[in-house]
C-alpha cells in the first residue's frame, strides 16, 4: 500500500504518542479493524523504535507505519531500519526531508506557512501538515490550496475533532492526524476503539 493509496483508505493518520511497546500490536490491532491504514509513533514515546518494529512486523501488509517527531537525519535511518517507510516532522528540516526522500519514504514535514510549505515541497515533501491545526485555521489552508501543487496532500494536524473536520476538508485539507484524541498512555483498548470509530464515522460523513 503506498500513501495515495493509504490516504484514500483512510485520510486519518494515528498519532500514538507515549505508546510502549507492549500496547504497540493490541492499539494498532483496533485501529486498523476500526479503518486506519497510516499509524505514527512519536520518536518521543518510550523505546520508539521497539514499537515502530513490532508495528510493522504485525501490520505492515495492511497499513503503513512510520514515525513522527523526526528531528534528524540519523533518525530517519534508525526508522528505515524497522521497515517502516513514513516520516512525520514537527518541522520542516530540509535535511530530515532529504534524507526521508533518498531513502524513498514518505516524507510528512509540518509547516505553518506558505514559505515553510514551498521549501517543504522543493526538497521532496510528499505532502505537508499544517501544525498546529489550531492556530492556522480553515480559510488558512484554503488560501494555501489555492497556490500550492494541487497534486500536495495538506494535512490538518493538531486540535483537530470530528466536529471540525468537515470545515477543514471543505477547505481543502486531505487528511488528518489525530493523537490525544484516540491515544493516551495507558488508555485501555476498548476506548481506543469507541474513538477510533467515532473519527472514522466523521471521516464517512465527510465523503458522503
């Protein structure tokens, strides 16, 4: 499955943040049977990489399974070494990108300007999150749409609900990253899934 595909799936990318390795194949068992096809565990979760192996041992023939936080260039081959082929940035490190690209994975910097965004792009970005969500609203992103590559995913990340999604895709955002929202440590599964399925309906309801 590669990212368009995945994207198409399902536009909602799980943000697992704190997740140890032990919870690593029971949540990424519910969110996939809930419709999630991109999970990210944060490079600042406890033994990140342990996760990201189990994740993509398990799951990699049915979802794609990257990291986020990726700060550096060294990292980025640290998660190439899991299997797993996406990476997620708080920020737009040309470097991080770079590295990401010639590695051939997808590249998923976050930016919160058009600059940000451009610079994002002409390093081989593979698309772009707006981060965060909550400061760059709606009519931001359609402004960015109206400029950027049409064929550049822009992802709304950060403060994002099932109430606000519709807006948001409205304005031309592709897809979602959601964390606090359907993870918390220790969260046990059987909420895990109420909220999984909760964003997957609002996703439905969008594309309806």
């Amino acid at each position: 499955m590669n990212f368009h595909d995945a994207l198409k799936a399902c536009n909602l990318i799980a943000i697992l943040r704190g997740i140890t390795p032990a919870e690593a194949e029971p949540i990424g068992e519910a969110l996939i049977e809930a419709g999630w096809r991109i999970i990210e565990v944060p490079l600042n979760s406890p033994d990140p990489f342990k996760s990201i192996e189990a994740l993509q041992k398990r799951f990699g023939d049915r979802a794609l399974i990257g990291a986020g936080t990726v700060l550096t260039p060294a990292q980025v081959a640290d998660v190439a070494a899991t299997g797993a082929n996406v990476i997620i940035s708080p920020n737009a490190n040309l470097s991080v990108i770079e590295a990401s690209v010639a590695k051939g994975m997808v590249s998923l910097p976050g930016v919160a300007t058009p600059t940000e965004a451009f610079a994002a792009i002409g390093a081989g970005a593979t698309g772009v999150k707006a981060f965060p969500a909550e400061a760059i609203p709606p009519v931001v992103i359609k402004a960015w749409k109206a400029v950027l590559p049409k064929e550049i995913p822009v992802l709304a990340v950060g403060g994002v609900t099932p109430e606000n999604m519709k807006a948001f895709t409205e304005a031309g955002a592709a897809g979602f990253g959601i964390g606090g929202s359907i993870y918390k440590p220790g969260a046990d599964l059987a909420t895990v899934a109420a909220q999984a399925k909760k964003f997957i309906d609002a996703m439905r309801a969008n594309r309806a």
